[in-house]
C-alpha cells in the first residue's frame, strides 16, 4: 500500500490518507476513505451534539417508597416503577429468592 493524496470537502486542502491510515481502515472494516482531513474531521467532531446528552426522561413516583423519580422510558402503567434505591433492593431480593434459584437448577 502506498501514501495516497485526497483532497478534504470541507476546507478543499490537500491530506495524506498513508498506508498506516489506509491498513486501519482496512482493519476497522470502513470501505469509504476519509473525506476530512485531521483538523476539519475534529472540528466537525466537537461541533456535532452528543447524542446521550438529548435523551428524553420522564417524570415517575416509586411503588416502593412513593418519592419522586425520573426514568429514561416512557412508564406505560402496567409495572411499578423504581427509584435508584429501591430498584437496587427489589432486584437484589428477586435475585436471592428461592423461586429464581429454583428456575436456574431446572434451566441450567
């Protein structure tokens, strides 16, 4: 593989995609070259909103201890709903019970 000159869309400047480059792409499984060079690939990379900081949360009441809560799924009614804390009680008490030990020697 040789050093191979592209030209970014964005600042319309000449870039190296070398074949350091090109054999990690290769590895990566990317079948596109790079279309930005280095600067313009970071720039549009910090400009672009993360997308976890955007995620919808919903206002909840715990069926255990009645406080306020929020999660990240729409409650449709049919389950309680936990806050943090009892989530982490209810679901270590699920996973000591008999009922579930039993349904792991009969699956497993």
């Amino acid at each position: 593989m040789q050093d191979k000159t592209l030209t970014c869309k964005d600042c319309r400047t000449e870039f190296a995609f070398t074949a350091r480059d090109q054999q990690f792409y290769a590895e990566k499984g990317f079948e596109n070259e790079p279309q930005r060079c280095r600067d313009c690939r970071a720039l549009r990379k910090t400009s672009r909103p993360r997308t976890g900081s955007t995620r919808d949360v919903f206002d909840a009441t715990c069926a255990r201890c009645n406080v306020a809560t929020t999660v990240p799924f729409k409650p449709r009614g049919d389950r309680p709903i936990y806050c943090r804390e009892c989530y982490a009680i209810v679901s270590e008490s699920a996973n000591a019970s008999p009922l579930n030990s039993a349904t792991l020697h009969a699956t497993g």
